[in-house]
C-alpha cells in the first residue's frame, strides 16, 4: 500500500486532491495503516470502513464521500502511471464529462487535435462503445476521469451487490449519457511492480451471470434512450451479450460444472435465449455458440 500511495502523490502533485480509500471488511491492520500512511505522507483523504461487501458497493461509498470536481478510482491490482495530471487538464481544457486515455502514439496525436481543434469533429459517447463493442478501444474503470456532477445529476452508480461486470456496465452508462467525451493525448502504463498481488478465487457459481445481467441493463437502456442507434444495438444484442453468456459457461465448466448442469441454470433465467447471432457476431463466437447449441461431441473449452 505504501508503494501505491507514494505513486499517487507523485502523480498527484501538481494539483489538489482528495484520496477516498474504503475499507471492505478487512480483520488485520489495513485501515491503521491506511491511517497511518495518509498522516506520514500529509495526504489530504480518509479512510471509510464499509463492511464485508463487494467492490461495486465500496466504489458507490467512495462517490458518496467524494467533493471534488473530477473523481477517478483506483484498484491496487490495476495501477496505471502517466495519465492523473493529463486527463485532468484535458478535462479542464474542454469541459468533459468523461476522459479516458489513448491506445497508441496516433491515437494519442489525434486525441490531441480533437481536443483543441473545433474542423476535427469530436466523438460522441455511442461512438467510442460502438468501438469498444467492436474491439477498437480498451476501457478499463481504473484509468478514466469523470466529473463528479454528471454522475449526480444522472444517479449513475455502480450496481449495488455484483462482483461480475460492474465496471463495463458502469463505463457505458457513462457514454451514453455523458454530454462531452472525450479522449486524452496520454497512453496508461501498467505499473504492475505495485499491483498487489489477486488472492487465490474461490470456485464460482450462479454468481457469475451478473456478468449477463449487467449486459441486459446496458441492452434496455439502449433500448430506451437510444432506439434509434441500430448498430449499437445489434453489437450489444448478437455480440457482447452472447459473449458474457459464453463466457460464463467456460467459468463455470472450468469450476467442474458439468455441460448439461451448466444449460440447466441457464435455462433458469432464460439466459440460453439470449444466444443471438447476427451480423455483428464475429465468427469464433458464432462457431462457439453453434458447438454449444448443437453439440456432435462433448463441448471442450478453447
């Protein structure tokens, strides 16, 4: 933990901040150290102590707790270096709701031009899920900047109580409903020498379908607030749904479901319907799906 705050302080240093760190039920000596920590270093934050709960409960403790402007999340598995200080100017700079960072040097070069540029025309919010639906862009809830009042104003939190695709479902409400996005001239770096380490995972179970139904709370509000974009549709409907489907079957098979248990609890929730395939679906998908529908031989994983 005192590598991961020693790294935000220097990529904090040239502005003010609030560091929010929660707490989720630890029993040894996390939050005196936290404690600890923030005096030894003069940090300006706090530390909350929010009970044994998942993270997406221990994220929406943390907005609650924030004042700032602009608030961004930080996970001690996915510490990423080089982007606080240019998000936020790009933030500032263009009066964004939402920032995120550049996959290479030519997005980044274009980013740039966006941001500063009134003849290169700015991306909407649909756009940039259209490519990440599609594979064109990276997003990750641990490297993007938002502004505090946008989430208030459209009650966007993260879902109470869901381990499984919390993050990507938080991220595309956030596009959607965010007036100005925008992407910043700044690539993340991993800093993976202070990532800490992930604790063994115990076996998954039904829980792991919060992955799909976070999908279909993505799919109605598209349904509801953008109708009318039908590719958007479609590559959430037959491709990023059938995908979380699919992929919680090979979770489950891999904690030593059987294929046959496994389409019995599918069938519980209707989640075997939503194996749709459609233009957008890509092929790889499209043939996993075809050899768990129809099956000539016992389905194996890839």
């Amino acid at each position: 933990m005192a590598g991961i705050l020693k790294h935000i302080q220097k990529e904090t240093e040239n502005s003010s901040c609030e560091l929010i760190i929660v707490d989720m039920g630890s029993d040894d000596s996390t939050v005196a150290t936290a404690l600890s920590l923030l005096h030894q270093r003069k940090l300006n934050g706090c530390v909350i102590q929010n009970g044994k709960t998942c993270p997406s409960s221990a994220l929406n403790a943390g907005l609650q707790r924030a004042r700032g402007e602009y608030v961004t999340f930080l996970f001690a598995r996915r510490v990423y270096s080089g982007i606080l200080e240019s998000f936020y100017a790009t933030a500032c700079h263009t009066a964004a709701d939402m920032v995120f960072g550049s996959l290479s040097a030519d997005d980044a070069r274009l980013a740039e031009r966006q941001a500063i540029s009134r003849v290169v025309k700015k991306k909407e919010g649909a756009d940039y899920m259209i490519a990440a639906l599609e594979g064109r862009l990276e997003l990750d809830v641990a490297a993007v900047l938002l502004r505090r009042q946008f989430l208030m104003e459209n009650q966007i939190w993260f879902q109470c109580d869901c381990r499984f695709g919390y993050g990507e479902e938080f991220l595309y409400k956030c596009l959607l409903r965010a007036k100005d996005v925008v992407q910043a001239p700044a690539i993340p770096v991993r800093m993976t020498e202070l990532e800490l380490r992930r604790a063994p995972a115990k076996p998954a179970g039904r829980e792991v379908f919060q992955e799909i139904d976070a999908m279909v709370r993505v799919r109605d509000l598209l349904w509801c607030e953008h109708a009318q974009n039908s590719r958007l549709i479609d590559l959430m409907v037959c491709r990023r749904i059938p995908q979380a489907v699919m992929h919680c079957v090979d979770i489950l098979i891999r904690n030593g479901f059987s294929p046959s248990a496994v389409k019995t609890e599918l069938k519980k929730d209707s989640y075997q319907r939503l194996l749709k395939i459609g233009s957008c679906t890509g092929q790889e998908l499209r043939r996993k799906i075809y050899r768990w529908n129809f099956p000539l031989h016992k389905y194996t994983l890839d």
